[in-house]
C-alpha cells in the first residue's frame, strides 16, 4: 500500500489529525450491571436500579483520581 519509510510520517499524520478533533467531554455516570433480556444469565433490571446513584466527581479526571 505505502511504502515503509513513509509509515513514520503518516504515523505522525494520524496522532496530529486524532488531536485536532478531541471527541467533546462525557457525562459522568455509572450504569448497573442489568439487562432487560429475556433469556439471560446477568442479573434482571429491578425497579431499585431506576434511581442509580451517579458518581459525585466533578470531571473524569478528578474520578479516576478516585481509583
């Protein structure tokens, strides 16, 4: 496809395009472990998992800071 001594620039190319476009902040949030399923062997959605409590950190950051 490309020639071996072009992969260290187009490397460099992919990382610099990856960085121009950051993908926008996410939610902080924890889901349970449930399925709505049928037929499954992971535990069924109860109605106590309606008000899931939600991570009280202010920014991804500050979460993983947590673990």
């Amino acid at each position: 496809m490309t020639a071996p001594d072009h992969l260290p620039a187009l490397w460099t190319r992919l990382l610099r395009d990856l960085a121009a476009r950051p993908l926008p902040p996410r939610r902080l949030r924890s889901n349970p472990r449930v399925v709505k399923r049928k037929m499954s062997t992971f535990k069924l959605t109860r109605p106590h998992h309606d008000r899931w409590p939600q991570p009280a950190a202010r920014s991804f950051r500050a979460a993983l800071a947590l673990i």
